[in-house]
C-alpha cells in the first residue's frame, strides 16, 4: 500500500518548475513495538523532561535548545531562530548542481524517499528533467528542509518517478582509508580461491525481497499470540558458538561444498 504524502513543493532547475509530493521510501509501520508498563498495575509508563538539577518537571513551553560553550554553560536557540535558517530551502528543491551518478559513493546515502509530480500541470517539466538526468547518467545535488532541518540530497532518476536521498554531511563520514590501511593484503591460493568461488556461486540467487526477511519479528509475533492465548511460549536453546579455530581453510572449504545431509 502506498503511503501517504509527506511533503509538497516544489522541483525546481533554473527557470523550469514543477510542483512535486514526496513519500519516505520505507517504513517501520510494520514492526512490533512495545510500550512500557508497570509490571504491578499494568499501566502505561510515561516519560517526562525534568531539570537535571532541581529534579522538577519542565513544562513543553520552557523545553528550549541549547549549545554547550561550556560545563552546564548554553547558549539557548529558539525555534523561530533555527527554522529561519533554512527558509529558502523549506519548500523548494533548487537543483544548481549536478554529478556523474558513478561518483556518487554508497557510504554519503542515508535515507531514500520517492518524488513524483504533483498534479498534472506538473507532468511536462517533471519528465523533462527526469529523462534528462537518465540520458547524461547524473544525478541532481540540492538542499530541502526535511525532518526540522536543511538536509543535502540527491535526486536519481527511477522508471517514472526519482528516488530523492538525504546524504550525509562531510563531518558525519569517515575515511576508509583509516580503518583498512592496516589490513594484510594476502594472496590466497588458486585452489583455495576456485574453491571459494564455487562456494558463492552455489548459494548465488537473485534479489528477493525474502532474503532479508526479519526472522526476529515473526518469533516476536508468535510470543505474543502464545501468550494471547494463555500458553506460555516455548523457548528456545541459546546456541552457543565454538571456540575453536578452523585448522584448514581448505578443509572447511570442502566440507562446505558437501551436499547438506
């Protein structure tokens, strides 16, 4: 089922615009949640904000931002003052940039929404630029507020609509560089490698949907409607993982491409 609109604005490459509606390209709807109950009563837990130091609860009207400069020192943000940072960005996607859809890195995407025109008056100049971005292979870089705050994104054209993601800032990024450099780079034996490849070759499957199925959820679920229907639920054995160190990769290699009994 698709969701519902989440976003209205506008699209927008030098003198052409469009009026586009945005949707978040996933959701946890689905998911098992739980809220937090007083194992005596029964009762919903509430959360509630106190001052740190006198203990007292604060009310929603005294809730303000704050940036350290200090120990317990702030300098205090209100909200009028943190959205008029971004205004020109609240309701207008400006594309001024664009960048070859291979320079793009995996590790700068965050979270992928769905951006389709907005009424039919909208069509035109929302397939124009679509198309463009598919036959020049780029991807468009702009700024939107999303979420209380300007994020950066790209847009990447996708059948009929474009796939919009908030990227992550530059200080939010770590360089690989700094983790792999002291990896060993060893050469593996030709025998060993073929052996390896065959491995992945037999459990090689298309993309399905059912390969990241959330085994955690379905037992969640089967709990709950255990103990809906007065049964305690069965619980299973931890598994416990072994110690000891393969001896021969080769060895392992082999046994693994043994037809499972």
């Amino acid at each position: 089922m698709a969701q519902r609109t989440f976003w209205k604005g506008y699209l927008k490459l030098s003198l052409v615009t469009c009026p586009v509606a945005m949707m978040p390209a996933h959701s946890e709807s689905e998911k098992v949640r739980f809220h937090t109950l007083n194992r005596k009563t029964g009762h919903r837990i509430q959360s509630r904000f106190v001052d740190a130091v006198t203990g007292k609860p604060v009310a929603e009207d005294d809730e303000v931002k704050g940036y350290p400069k200090g120990d317990d020192d702030y300098v205090m943000l209100e909200d009028d003052e943190l959205d008029a940072v971004a205004l020109e960005s609240t309701r207008t996607i400006d594309i001024e940039v664009f960048a070859p859809r291979s320079s793009v890195g995996w590790i700068w995407y965050d979270t992928p929404h769905y951006l389709v025109p907005d009424g039919k008056i909208g069509d035109e100049a929302f397939s124009v630029i679509r198309e463009a971005m598919k036959s020049t292979k780029t991807v468009g870089i702009s700024r939107v507020v999303l979420y209380r705050r300007e994020r950066a994104v790209l847009l990447e054209p996708r059948d009929k609509g474009i796939v919009l993601w908030t990227l992550r800032y530059g200080d939010e990024v770590r360089d690989e560089k700094d983790y792999f450099a002291d990896v060993k780079t060893a050469k593996p034996e030709p025998d060993m490698r073929a052996l390896m490849e065959k491995l992945i070759t037999s459990r090689t499957r298309d993309w399905s949907p059912d390969l990241v199925q959330d085994p955690v959820q379905d037992e969640l679920l089967s709990i709950i409607k255990a103990k809906q229907k007065g049964r305690r639920p069965a619980r299973k054995a931890t598994p416990v993982a072994s110690e000891g160190n393969v001896v021969s990769i080769m060895d392992a290699l082999k046994r693994s491409l043994e037809p499972r009994k």
